[in-house]
C-alpha cells in the first residue's frame, strides 16, 4: 500500500494493466492476506490504483504457498488474455 508515485514507478506499479498476473513476495493468502516471510502468492490484477484510500492496484489471489515454492518469471506476456485461447 502506498500513495507514493516515485515508489510505484520505481518498482513499476504504474504500468500494470488490469489482467496481469502478478507474483506478491512475502504474501500469505492461506486465510485472508497477511504477511509471511518467504510466502508466494500469485495473482492477477482486478483494480487500478485507488488515490483515495492509498492503496496500489487491487490483486486476487489464484494461489499460494507458505514456501518459496512458486517461482515466477518477468514477462511482457503476463496478463490473463494471453493465457486465453482467443
């Protein structure tokens, strides 16, 4: 969560794109969300940026592991409507 706009173009928050899929370091989605060191969660993007209450781009959830056992992969081509047969 941050209204900061340097930090949300510094770690390129600014450029997600509703549908992207997203992996959440640190993220336990198990019951609710909360934070645990070396949880994975991944996710795809439901919301833009919200100035009003100061929170980023909204997530949900599609899986996690209390492990580092998810790895992910920066793509150009992360965003649901590719893994869709059009």
């Amino acid at each position: 969560m941050t209204a900061d706009e340097e930090e949300t173009k510094k770690h390129g928050i600014d450029r997600l794109r509703f549908g992207d899929l997203v992996l959440l370091q640190d993220c336990d989605n198990s019951f609710g969300r909360g934070y645990l060191k070396g949880a994975v969660t991944i996710g795809v993007v439901i919301h833009s940026d919200c100035v009003k209450m100061g929170h980023g781009p909204g997530i949900t959830a599609i899986m996690t592991c209390k492990k580092s056992l998810i790895n992910g992969e920066i793509t150009e081509n992360a965003n649901i409507s590719d893994c869709m047969k059009k």
